[in-house]
C-alpha cells in the first residue's frame, strides 16, 4: 500500500540523513548531492513529496464527499486539523502550507 511505501521511505530518508551526519566531507550540499547518496535523498524525497501530496489530497477529498467525519472534533487527526485550518482572511491553508507543516510535525 502507499502507506507502507511511506513509511519505507521516510525510514530509508533517515538512514540516509543520519549516514550523512557521521560523515563531515558530506555536510555539504555541493558534495553531498554529488555522491550517490545524495542521489538517493533527492529521488527518496522526490517520492517522498509525491505520495504526501497523494494521502493530503485523497483525505481532502473524503472530507469534502463526507463532512460528518469533522463532526468528532475529540478523534481528528493532525492531517483533519489541517485540512479544516483557515487564515484569519478565512481562506484554507494551501496544499504547500499543509504539507510544510506535516512535515515539520513528522521531522521535528
């Protein structure tokens, strides 16, 4: 499943990450994108960003088929808080912004 996937990558992502921080000729961005490791990171991220967007959009679109499902406000996940999030203008937050903050929420 992509969840599965998922969670593969994120623990290749960090493998990789962690490799890179015992290795000082690597802390470079010039370097480190030059070797295969660096290599790896970027086509690992670029899935990475493409299945989020995915699991992002289709619960936005479960969402907006079945609103009933915010009506529990006790058991919503991080991604529902999200997605029902609006800027004092009243305006969403934007796939980019929601997936920026997923991110921090999962890295940090």
């Amino acid at each position: 499943t992509q969840y599965d996937e998922y969670a593969d990558i994120m623990y290749r992502l960090s493998k990789v990450i962690v490799e890179r921080s015992f290795d000082p000729m690597k802390y470079t961005n010039t370097i480190f994108f030059n070797t295969a490791e660096g290599a790896e990171y970027l086509k690992l991220k670029g899935k990475f960003d493409e299945i989020s967007w995915k699991i992002v959009h289709d619960r936005k679109e479960v969402l907006s088929k079945n609103p009933d499902i915010l009506k529990d406000s006790k058991n919503l996940s991080f991604l529902d808080v999200l997605l029902t999030v609006k800027y004092e203008d009243g305006s969403p937050l934007s796939m980019k912004d929601i997936l920026e903050e997923a991110s921090v929420f999962i890295f940090e």
